[in-house]
C-alpha cells in the first residue's frame, strides 16, 4: 500500500498566555488519502483549526508545536524552516477560510491575485496566467471572468467572493485544499452551492480535502471520513456512513443529537449539556466525563486511548459497546415514534 498523503502522528500544540498554557491541541492522530476528504467536527474551542493551522506554521508567536509530526507527502511539515513551509502553502496546500478578506487583498485587483501567485513561482508566462485566472473564474462560477479580473474584492457579494477565494486557493492546482468553516459566514443556499462547488472540483482535480466546521451535517454530506475533536483530541474517527450508523463515542453521539437532521433515536434537538473543560486544563482522565451520561468510575480515573473497534473505526472511550447499543436502540425507538405518529386516526 502507497503511504498516505498526509500522516499526523502525535500532534501537540500549546501557546503561551499570561494565565497560563493553552493546551490547545493534545495528541492528535490521522491519516489521509490521496484525493480523500476529511471532515474534522466539534465545539468552538476543540482544536480543529489550531490542528490544521499548525501544520502550515500560521499559529502565530506565542504557538509552538511541542511534539509529533505531520508527514506530507514524504516530509514533515512540524520540521520544515518557516521559507519552506511558505513555499508548500499555496503550491501544494491551500487554504480557505471563513472570511475570504483574510486572504483576499482588498487593495489588489482579483486579476492581479490570482495571477501573481502563478508568476511568483514562475509556473506560468504572464499571459497565460492571465488566460488561467479567466479559466478559474469560470470554473467557479463568476459570470463575466474576463471583465471581472479588475475588480476589487469589495465589488464581489460574499458568496461570489468566497468563490474567488476558491479560485486563488486552486491556482497552483495543490495536492490539499483545508477549508476551515468554508461556508460559514454565508446564508443557506449561497452555503450549499459553494459546497457543491468545492465537491465537484474535488472530483475534477483529485485534490485532498480537509473541511473544518462546527456542522456535521455539512461534513457527513461532503466528506469520506470524519473526526470528532473534543477539548484537543480526536474521540472518535470512521467513514461518515460507519460514524453514523455505529456512533460509539458519547461526544460523537451528542452531536449528532444535536443535528435535526442526521441524529439518533430523536424527535427534536437534543443539545449537550455542560460546557467543554478549560484548554488550561491538562486531562489526566476522560475530558468529557463530567458532562457524560455513560460515565463511570474509570472514566474519572483514567483517560481513555483511541483504540481501533473496527478496521478504520477509532474511539476513545471506555464504554464505546455501550453508546453503539444506546445509538442503535434510540433509531429503533424513533422509528416507532415515526410510525406511530404516521398511523391514520380511526373515528
Ligand atoms: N493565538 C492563540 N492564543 C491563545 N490561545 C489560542 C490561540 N488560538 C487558539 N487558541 C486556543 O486554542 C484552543 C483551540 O482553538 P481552535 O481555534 O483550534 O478551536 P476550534 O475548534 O477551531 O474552534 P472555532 O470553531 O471556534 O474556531 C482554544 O482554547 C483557543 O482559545
């Protein structure tokens, strides 16, 4: 079997704060496929977009990868000097993220941003980078390509300059695109054309995909597999179908209670109680404990590990049998509920 494209073994990211260290990311561990897309879901606060942006350096100076590695493509990413990580962004992995004037120039026509990019690493003549930019413009969906390069970002509504953002984020036709809540800031159905977008391009290029959202419905429509992070840490990683049909971590099972769409055994939204522990905090055992009806006494003493339950089915929890049985037992009561609600009514 061919190594994976990206392999991140152990990964640990602090940062440094007047009232103490941030244990923002505690040993996270994954692997992804070439051309596969990965969703990473949880609460505000759990890691995911400190996970990813570790891995481009873009933490800022009072973060530190502090263990780990991040292999990509044969190199570790956590080892690389800060020059050639900036020539991996951009060429062989890029960003999106929520507000595309983090990565748009307002000051810049659009022409001229995507085109610069292509002519700064010398890929492309200046004409045809000119002719790719239309090219991608297009491709994204914004009408007029070639009269709409000298306009400037404010001139773009949010969902067509979420698309330019896409445009820029595919001009060097990279390995990885990471989308950190690519479609949050948008109203619904600018939310689902971009998504679709974003798949259909996927399928074109076989680009990789990373999406970053606090919305599982989102990431069980558009992603292969999916990691649940809570307070650092992955809890429970599977494909989407084997996640949702086998959900086994307690965290997991919550959210998706916590989805109308997509949760178990449930006639309306279940929120999960409590709140997530403090990234102060360093867990000596399971961190969602004190919010978790299946606890028992080892899960206040112990932390448990994430362990294999089924070929490419990690959990970490001690008491996974029981929330698989829980799950499944809650579909079949919802599915009377269902038919209940669904009998005709006899005078
Ligand atoms: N620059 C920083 N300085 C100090 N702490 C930080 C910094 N950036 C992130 N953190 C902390 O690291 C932890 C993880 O944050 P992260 O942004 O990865 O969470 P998230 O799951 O992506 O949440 P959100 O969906 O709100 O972005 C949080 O406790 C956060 O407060």
């Amino acid at each position: 079997m061919s190594a994976p494209l990206l392999e991140v073994t152990d990964l640990k990211v602090e940062f440094k704060r007047p009232g103490g260290v941030v244990h923002a990311v505690n040993g996270v561990n994954f692997t992804l496929e070439a051309g596969q897309s990965l969703g990473i879901v949880g609460e505000s606060g759990s890691g995911k977009s400190v996970t990813m942006l570790s891995l481009l350096g873009l933490i800022g100076r009072t973060g530190r990868v502090v263990g780990g590695s991040a292999v990509f493509n044969g190199v570790d990413l956590v080892k690389m000097a800060p020059r050639e990580l900036q020539d991996v962004r951009g060429r062989d992995i890029a960003v999106i993220f929520q507000d595309p004037m983090t990565s748009l120039n307002p000051i810049m026509k659009i022409g001229a941003q995507i085109t610069e990019s292509m002519r700064m690493r010398k890929i492309y003549s200046q004409a045809e980078a000119k002719e790719r930019a239309i090219e991608l413009l297009d491709r994204v969906g914004i009408p007029q390509p070639a009269k709409r390069l000298n306009d400037y970002p404010y001139q773009f509504s949010g969902g067509m300059r979420q698309r330019v953002m896409i445009a820029l984020a595919l001009a060097l036709k990279p390995k990885l695109l990471i989308a950190d809540e690519p479609t949050t800031a948008l109203d619904v159905t600018v939310q689902a054309q971009v998504l679709d977008l974003l798949e259909s391009l996927q399928d074109e290029t076989g680009m990789a995909m990373i999406i970053i959202t606090h919305d599982l419905g989102v990431a069980t429509n558009y992603c292969d597999k999916l990691a649940v992070m809570y307070a650092g840490e992955i809890v429970e990683m599977a494909t989407v179908d084997r996640l949702v049909e086998h959900t086994a971590h307690p965290y997991a099972l919550g959210l998706l209670n916590s989805t109308m769409e997509i949760g178990h055994g449930k006639t309306a939204i279940q929120p999960i109680p409590g709140n997530p522990p403090s990234a102060l905090k360093v867990h000596t055992a399971c961190p969602f404990a004190p919010r978790c009806s299946f606890k028992t006494s080892v899960c206040q003493e112990r932390k448990p590990e994430l362990a294999t339950i089924e070929p490419n089915h990690l959990v970490a929890c001690f008491h996974a049998d029981e929330v698989v049985k829980a799950a499944q037992q809650g579909d079949a009561a919802a599915a009377e509920v269902m038919l209940n609600v669904a009998q005709p009514i006899h005078a």
